[in-house]
C-alpha cells in the first residue's frame, strides 16, 4: 500500500511538472515516460488523464482554502502581527501556494477541453472564495484602525490583491534574478502606490496623458465586418486561443467550431503559429500605438502611468480575447517560431525608463528590488483583473487602479 501511494505521488508531480511546463495536451504516455512507468500500469492508480487533472486541482484548492484559514487564526491570535504586515503574508503565501500548484493553476485559468466531465467544469470555473473572504476581513481590520483609507471597495481590493498574487504563479516560467522579492513587492505597490506626493493626483484627469489615450481608443472602432472566409476563420481562432489557451487549442477544435476541415483551415490561414500571428498583428500594433502616443506626449511621469492604467483597462474591453490570449502566450510559453513577447519586453524596457523619470522627477517612490523587477512588478499591476473591468466597468476599474497602483490602499499617515 505504502508502495502505492508513493508511486501516485510520483505521477502527480510528474504530470504537474509536465502541465506546468507544456500546457494540457499531455498525454498519459508522456506523464508515464515522465515518471518511468508504463501507460498501462498508470491505470491501476487513475482511471483517465481527467482523474489526474483532478486531483491536481482539488489539492490546489486545497491548500488555498488551507493558507484563509491561517490567516484568519493569525489575526485572531492574542498577538497578530501589524495589519500591514498580515495582508502582504497573505498575499506572498498565495503567490507561494500558486507557484507550488503552477500546473493547475493554468489548468483552471481556461475552459477545459470538449468533453470534459461536469466535475472538471466545475472545478475548473469556482472561485477561489475563500481566500478572498479571508483577504477581505483583513482589509476589514485594516480599515477600522484607519490603515485603510476610506471610500475604497474593499471586496474590489481584495479580488484585486488575491489575482495579482495568483498571477506570480502564472508567470513562474519567466525566471531572473529577484522573482523571490516579486510577491511582497507588488503587494506593496498596491497598498503604498508609487505616487511620492499624493497631492499630484488631483491634476491627473486633465493630463495631456489622458487625452493621448483618449485619441488613441477613439481609433479602436468596430471595422466593416468583411463576409469572406478567411476573416471569419480569424474570429473563430480568436474566440478559441482565448477560451482554450494557445496550447489547449488544435487545428482539429478550430476546424470543429468553423463547421470545416483541419485541411481547410490550414489553406485558408496556415499552421497554428500563422494563425495566431494573423489574429495578434493588428491587436499588438494598435497596443503599441497607444504606448506610443501616451509616452510621447508632454505629460509627468506620474501623468503617463496613469494614461497608460486607462489605456489597458479598456484595451481589456474591446480587445477582451486578444488580452486573453497574450497572457496564454506569457503564461504557457508556446513555440518561438511567433514574436508575440516582443511587445511585452518592450513595454518592459519602457516602463523601466518612465519609472526611472519619476524618480528622479520626485514623483514616483518604490522602494525594493532592482529596477529591473520594480518594472516588472508595476507592468504585471497595469493589468486590471478582467472580473472586475466587467462587473464594475472601466471608470470604477480605472478609479480603483489610481487608489492603488499610483496613490495606495494605504494612509500614508498611518501609524504616524
């Protein structure tokens, strides 16, 4: 028996570490190949592939469930630790925990593949409610001591903590140096903001900033829809690569849903990586643009970040599965035969150098980390979670990015 659960044990973390690293069209031959055993005697410890996946998820949410609870005893404790520093140990222990559960992670971020059984479909789409709740009754606690400022959502900032602490675990295939420092810093960020004087934000909704991006998104109007074949195959593709993730998706499900065959497909358009560059050129060019023409225009630092906040907080409304599908392509790192991170690491390097003027402008204060990380960290919390841009809309979503990417969850006058 002891033998058993061991070699179970052996499956699950090969199966993860393969999830993890080459998206959910693994098969149970490779997860065998993976661990030394055969395909066939995999079925003597899961019944399918599904039971694995599973069983993956259900210990993720576990532990989630698990770290809430934690929580909830620390701040009950005769002596908890400063509120502060309780809602950054909780941030940084989800980072933690999504890090360790990477493969299923990403295996709940996209609809799971045709066929899947209800108990995977519902396992896939629930909400990790508990760990929200136990954020929020710390968010509770900090505002009745005055440490969080009045007038903000405190369910908003909690959903908002909690996905951008998940996110770390998405993005663990991008290593360098100081990953480790991502998770507290970004929480941070988030309750501090990088705003040196909060004063500076009154002059915000004027700025010239803002009205580039206004230029910019007033250019992002629905075209003529175009009744040929191979714009319409385009729609499709777009709508697959965002439910399903660029690796979860196969010619054959992108043929199924256009009604023809995988042969027709790669004549109309091409291989999968053609076809994810036909659907992605224009969205990056116009994305691009709209760096372009906020960077550019003679506004403060602090000015063109928060241009920049509103910029992707509507991009995420109209280009809603093209967003989606940039992520898949950070999160899932398919074939370099596209260019897709091109655009992140250029807005990367871009940033870097706007945080860098407002340093030195007196504007902008981070504290932690090199500058390199810094930038990251601010890049990853320009990216307002989709739930919220959808339930609130994108002037609550833009308010809630300035009350804490740029001016702070947090008092500064706290505890003074």
């Amino acid at each position: 028996m002891a033998r058993d659960g061991s070699r179970r044990e052996e499956i699950l973390q090969a199966a993860a570490s393969l999830f993890a690293s080459h998206g959910s069209r693994v098969s149970l031959d490779d997860i065998g190949k993976k661990c030394g055993v055969l395909g066939g005697s995999l079925y003597h410890h899961f019944e399918s592939k599904e039971a694995i996946v599973i069983e993956l998820v259900r210990r993720y949410q576990a532990d989630l469930d698990r770290l809430a609870e934690r929580a909830l005893e620390e701040a009950g404790g005769q002596t908890p630790p400063p509120i502060s520093d309780q809602i950054v140990s909780l941030g940084t222990r989800i980072a933690a925990c999504a890090v360790q559960h990477r493969a299923a992670l990403l295996l709940t971020v996209y609809e799971p593949a045709s066929g899947a059984s209800e108990e995977l479909v519902e396992l896939a789409g629930r909400t990790p409610m508990a760990i929200d709740a136990a954020m929020l009754e710390l968010l509770r606690t900090g505002r009745e001591s005055g440490y969080i400022r009045s007038g903000i959502d405190l369910g908003r900032l909690a959903e908002r903590l909690c996905r951008s602490m998940l996110h770390v675990g998405a993005g663990v295939l991008h290593p360098g140096p100081g990953n480790n420092r991502v998770p507290a810093l970004k929480a941070r960020i988030l309750l501090n903001g990088v705003a040196a004087d909060a004063s500076a934000v009154s002059s915000l909704d004027g700025s010239p900033a803002l009205a580039a991006a206004d230029l910019t998104m007033a250019t992002w109007i629905e075209e003529p829809s175009v009744d040929d074949n191979a714009t319409n195959l385009r729609n499709i593709v777009r709508s697959e690569f965002a439910r399903r993730g660029y690796e979860g998706t196969t010619l054959r499900d992108i043929a199924s849903a256009a009604g023809i065959s995988t042969s027709t497909v790669y004549k109309w358009i091409g291989s999968k990586d053609q076809l994810l560059l036909s659907v992605m050129g224009d969205f990056s060019q116009r994305i691009a643009t709209g760096w372009d023409n906020v960077l550019e225009s003679k506004a403060s630092p602090l000015e063109k970040l928060d241009a920049l906040l509103w910029l992707d907080i509507n991009a995420l409304e109209r280009f809603s599965d093209e967003v989606k599908i940039m992520l898949s392509w950070l999160r899932q790192t398919p074939p370099t035969a596209q260019n897709l991170g091109h655009l992140y690491l250029d807005q990367l390097r871009r940033l870097k150098t706007l945080i860098s003027e407002g340093e030195e402008a007196g504007e902008m204060n981070l504290v932690g980390g090199t500058s390199n990380i810094r930038a990251r960290c601010v890049l990853d919390l320009i990216a307002m979670p989709e739930t919220i841009v959808r339930s609130s809309g994108t002037r609550a979503a833009h308010a809630l990015a300035r009350d804490t990417v740029i001016l702070g969850a947090a008092d500064p006058t706290w505890g003074s």
